[in-house]
C-alpha cells in the first residue's frame, strides 16, 4: 500500500468556537482504494490557516506520497532526522508530521479492519473518562467578557460546575486566572509573575465555591498556562491544597524544568505538563527532572500516535500517568481514544464538553459519549471519518474545495 494524493480541510469553528477558532484535517488517499485522516494540532501555531495548509501541502510533497503507512518510523524519521539541519523538539514540524502519522494509523487500521488500539497492544479498558473545562451556558450569552467572568465570579462557576456534574462529568477543569493578564492582577509584570494578593483571593474563592458545591462527585483540574513563577505557584498552590485538585497543570513556563520540579517538590497537589511540550525528547527530560507526575501531552503536537505512544509507556515505569490534550477537532479526539483504550497508565482525557455539537456533525460515526466517558469504538482505524461535505462548507475562506492532490 501506498500514499497516492491527499486533501487539506481547513475548518473554520461557527460561534461558540469551543475547541479553537480553527481546525485542520488532512485525508490521505491509497492506491488500494483505502483513505484516512489525521489532524495537526493549530493552538500552538503562529501561523495563519493559510500558511498551515501550505506547509501541510509542502511536507505531503516532500515525505508523504509514495509512503507506505505501515512504516510509521520511516515517516518520523524522513520528517524528523533526516528533514533538515535541526533536531530539537519543534512545534511546528512535528505537529504536522502528528496529522500524516494519524492518518498512516486509519489506513493500516481500515487495511487490516481492526480499530488502532487492537494494533498498539489492545485495550485495558472498555471507555475512556473524560473531562470539560468550565463554560458559560447558552443563557449566559450576555455575562461580561464570557469565559473570564467564570474565573471572577465564585457563584458564576459553581453554578456552572453543578450543570456539568449533573451532566455527568466526574472532572470539572477551569482556569482562575485570565490568559490576558489584567493590571490588577498583574500589577505591571509580565509572565511569569507573581499575581497580586486579589488575583489570588479571587482565584481561591472560585476553586472553593466549585468544591462547596459538587463536594466529592467530581474532580477539579486548575489550569495556569504557565503564568506564575515558582514561589508564586507556590503560594498560590497552598492557598486551595486544602480543596484537593486532582492537578494543578503548567504553573510555570514548562520549558524550564527545573523550576516546574521545584514547584512539584513545594505542594501536594500533582503538576500536570505538556500540552506545549513535543516529542519524546522533552518528554524525557520532563521525566528525568521529576517534574510532573501527569503528562497532558497532545497527540496532534508530539508527531501523532507513534510518538505519543512512546512518551506513554517511557512514563510508565516512571508511575507517571497520561491524561492526553484535546483542544481540537475530530480526529486529535478520536487518536487520543484509541491510545488512552490501550495504556495502562491513562488517567483522563480532555474533553470539548460531550464531543456533541460541531463535533457530531462532522464526525460518521459520531463519538458515544456516557455517564462521564467515551464509549470504545470497534471500527477500524481510528473508529470515526470526516464528514467531507461539512467540512468544506465550513471552509474559512467560504465554501468549497480543498486542494486534491492526485500523484
């Protein structure tokens, strides 16, 4: 089997856009007759949608057509070791080798007409737990500054939380601090900082109001992106020690690992990292520091399954768990269900709510999501197609064609 042409799909998100502004799927085509699809994580990009179709289209070029997908490998390796004068971990490249490494997965899979997980080992569970940040509802369209107002407002997101946990979530994730760093909460730094003794209170009582409210029914996951220093994670993680997050995730800039060990030694609460972390490379010196004990890493940015699967298991004799990233579209979903099926050291997934919504209409079959969990998926490959004529209806640039390559 060989790689004969693709199609580039990018997404543009209709309102409320939950799971970025934009996604990107790429559908690899055999001469067999055989296709799938894969897709490369855009959160950490700093380029435009245009520019990423480009690349997408450049490397496939390059690397891709003429490759047998069962030689997973061989693409890393055309992509990573032999592409260029650089090997340290790089977001970019390696986030779009995730995309062809996924689809390569969907085609062995649907060649050998079994789901991928049977392919990696097999499955140690039959449902994968997920969790959902904490959103505004559909009647809360008008509260200020949307998701922000979750973060100021204690009663605001208990009362949120209540809705997800009776929804049937048993792990609830929000950030307490604005992305945006705002004066008061800043005071004139810039990241990392030490947040101001409101920002602080205010971040305090929101994680308490959550755990006053859903009491043991759920976990609360507090993320940070990476704003504090290490005495100020510090200071702020024993401030809600007391309300038992399951993770208190990035509190430092995760490139300095060091610092982010010196935070894991200074609370009990375990640090979570990695979603802006790639390869197995970082991965390894995140270990070897003792700076994590999850690993959050997104298998649309660490070079797709095969990589993905390699952090799995090096963290597994480390007692380190896995709770992979979702912050994208369909197919980073559905690869993360099939690799957290077969490892043992699976923790949680992210979820975008249920998977329901832009979710279910761009995904045959759509994801069964119950009780808390997505439910296995015994189709081949990654268990889940594009639904093609809705993706390019939601073409950023309007409606219409990708580019079809045909070698």
């Amino acid at each position: 089997m060989k790689v004969t042409g693709y199609e580039v799909f990018p997404i543009a998100l209709p309102p409320p856009r939950r799971g970025g502004r934009h996604w990107m799927i790429v559908r690899l085509d055999t001469d067999t007759g055989i296709s799938g699809y894969g897709e490369t994580m855009l959160l950490s990009s700093a380029f435009r949608w245009p520019v990423v179709v480009a690349m997408l289209e450049d490397l496939a070029d390059q690397a891709v057509i003429g490759h047998d997908p069962y030689r997973s490998e061989e693409l890393f390796d055309k992509i990573y070791g032999r592409a260029g004068y650089s090997h340290s971990p790089e977001q970019t490249k390696l986030a779009l080798l995730s995309a062809f490494d996924m689809a390569c997965w969907d085609l062995v899979g649907k060649d050998l007409e079994r789901p991928v997980h049977q392919l990696l080992g097999g499955r140690v569970r039959d449902k994968v737990r997920t969790y959902t940040y904490l959103y505004p509802g559909d009647d809360d369209a008008d509260t200020v500054d949307g998701l922000r107002s979750l973060w100021l407002d204690p009663a605001f997101a208990a009362r949120r939380a209540r809705h997800y946990v009776d929804a049937g979530f048993t792990a609830v994730k929000l950030d307490p601090f604005s992305l945006d760093v705002s004066e008061d909460q800043g005071l004139g730094q810039s990241v990392p900082l030490e947040f101001s003794p409101r920002a602080l209170s205010t971040a305090e009582a929101v994680v308490a109001a959550i755990r006053e409210e859903v009491g043991d029914a759920a976990d609360i996951l507090i993320g940070t992106h990476g704003q504090m220093t290490p005495a100020g994670a510090i200071r702020f993680a024993r401030r809600i020690e007391r309300y038992d997050p399951l993770w208190f995730e990035e509190p430092v800039p995760p490139e300095n690992m060091a610092a982010l060990a010196e935070v894991a030694r200074g609370t009990s609460i375990p640090i979570t990292a990695g979603e802006r972390l790639t390869s197995k490379y970082d991965f390894a010196r995140l270990l070897s520091h003792r700076a994590a004990s999850i690993l959050n890493f997104d298998v649309g940015l660490v070079g797709g399954i095969t990589e993905a699967k390699k952090i799995a298991t090096m963290a597994e004799p480390h007692y380190v768990q896995i709770a992979p990233h979702v912050y994208g579209g369909p197919m980073i979903a559905a690869a993360s269900v099939q690799l957290s099926l077969c490892s043992q050291n699976f923790l949680i997934m992210e979820g975008i709510e249920r998977f329901d919504g832009i979710y279910d209409e761009l995904t045959d079959p759509p994801f069964v999501w119950r009780d808390g969990y997505v439910r296995a998926s015994e189709r081949p490959g990654l268990g889940h197609d594009l639904r093609e004529d809705v993706a390019r209806r939601l073409r950023p640039d309007g409606p219409g064609p990708s580019l079809i390559r045909v070698y």
